[in-house]
C-alpha cells in the first residue's frame, strides 16, 4: 500500500499472527533517507483494545469506513 500517512485510519492486517483483523493505526512514522530507513506502525486491535507492532505497511489493507445508520 502506497500511502503517505495512515494515522487515524481503520485497517485490516493482511499477514502475520494477526493477519485478518481489523483495527485503528495510532502510531504511524516513515523516515527514508539516503543511508537509512524505517517504518513504525502500531495498530490497536478492534474488541480487545491490545497494540501490535507492523513492519511494512504492505501488511495493511486500508478500509473505508460506512457512516453509521443515525436515524434523523
């Protein structure tokens, strides 16, 4: 996935021990450079609340979230 900034964005976990689930990025940082490089992603899980560790945000499907039904 070729995105900027996910921060903020409710995804899915592709691969890996949590691939499938589903949840809200709240620590996002890329950093390329010339000699170095890195990627920090911490998603917190939808139900248990618990924070994993991604290592490439290859690993997330970003998903579009629905309004909820409010009735007017």
């Amino acid at each position: 996935m070729a995105t900027d900034n996910l921060l903020g964005s409710t995804v899915r976990i592709r691969r890996g021990w949590h691939g499938g689930r589903t949840g809200k990025v709240i620590v996002f940082d890329r950093r390329t450079g010339s000699f170095s490089s890195y990627c920090v992603i911490k998603v917190q899980l939808d139900g248990s609340g618990e924070v994993v560790k991604i290592s490439s945000d290859e690993d997330l499907e970003k998903l579009s979230v629905q309004p909820s039904g409010l009735a007017v």
